[in-house]
C-alpha cells in the first residue's frame, strides 16, 4: 500500500472510550474462538475445523512466556512468527518494514489472531499460496494521526478478482467488528482485483515505542 493511498484512506470513527476494555484478552479470546469452531461444523471438514481451532488458540497464546518477563510484545517479531513458513517473510516476494513498536499484551493477542487470518487466508487463496512471478506481499505499520497503522497487501493474485461473492468469515469479523470493538481500532478489509488489501489503525493506548 503505497503511503498515498494510506493518506487518502477513510476510516469510521474509532472508539476513544476503551481503556477499560482492554482487560485479560485471552479469555475473550477463546471464546470468539471456540464459537467460530462450533458454528463452522457445516462449513468445513473435522479436520479442517480442528486445525483452524488449534491455529487460533496457538496465535493467542504462544507469547505468553515473552508477555510474563517483558513490558509488551514486539509487533515486528508477530509478523515475522506468522510467516515463519516462509523464511519468516524474508523470502522472495513478501516485505516486512517498519518502526520499532511494542503492543500492549491485549493488544497483542488480538494482532496476533488478525494476523493468523491473514496469513491463512493468504495459503488459501492468496499470494502466499501462489508462486506467480507477480505475486507480492507487503506487511507494513508506520505512525499515523496519533495512532499506528498495520497494513497487509497482496498483488498479482490475479485469481482473487473472478471469486464469487462469500459469506463473511471469522477473520473479516475479527477485523472489522472484533478489533474495533475491544481496541478501538479503526479496519479496513478487502478483497480487490490482485489480493487482499487489509489495514487496522490502532489508537495510542494499545501500544508504546
């Protein structure tokens, strides 16, 4: 996502009265979770399900060692942990950039989840799952209007324009009802001719430099 077009991007009003939700996450967390297993059983196969249900539960809770000893959670080392399938995004065609910054934890289990769906959505229709010479992912964050962006954007998928219209899933709701609603952050989320164009604007209060 070229820096103009994260000028120009609009988002909804963020919810700027929020620090007392940003309580324990984990077991908020889990249940959102364990719902989206429950109403996904006509959806996907057992399988399917079981490795979606023990892929979120790792995002959520796989830094908690680095929570217990640490003041928070380096936003570069979630990306980097999330693609760690591919060469931890230093293969060819993924670019990882950004200010050092460190998330709350809350705030952390929350991008970690996001990311997740991401990244799984990527291997499954995406970029990630494509070896197209065009293919290309760009991970970035930078400060914005007294808040920090993250932005996740795919091109050269071509496949992503001709899908059919589908139901909104558990990631596209974690995204953009989820994080707003327990961060007060401003989502964005798309499906765009050439991939995913995603971008979640995170107010001051959930992270520090």
């Amino acid at each position: 996502m070229t820096n103009g077009a994260a000028e120009r991007r609009e988002y909804p009003a963020p919810d700027t009265d929020l620090p007392t939700r940003l309580v324990t996450a984990q077991p908020i967390l889990r249940t959102l979770v364990q719902s989206a297993f429950d109403s996904a059983a006509n959806d996907d196969s057992p399988y399917g399900r079981a490795a979606h249900l023990h892929g979120r539960m790792q995002a959520i809770s796989c830094y908690d060692r680095a929570i217990a000893v640490e003041s928070g959670i380096d936003l570069e080392l979630l990306v980097r942990d999330e693609l760690r399938a591919f060469q931890f995004g230093y293969a060819p065609g993924i670019m990882v950039e950004g200010p050092e910054v460190r998330l709350r934890p809350d705030t952390g289990r929350f991008v970690a989840l996001a990311l997740h769906e991401l990244a799984t959505n990527s291997i499954k229709f995406g970029m990630l799952g494509r070896s197209g010479p065009d293919a290309a992912l760009r991970v970035t964050w930078a400060f914005r209007n007294d808040g920090l962006e993250l932005a996740w954007q795919e091109s050269g998928v071509a496949v992503l324009a001709t899908l059919p219209a589908r139901r909104k899933g558990f990631g596209q709701t974690l995204i953009e009802d989820i994080l707003p609603r327990h961060l007060g952050a401003a989502s964005r989320f798309a499906l765009v001719p050439g991939g995913v164009e995603c971008a979640i604007l995170l107010p001051a209060q959930t992270f520090g430099i």
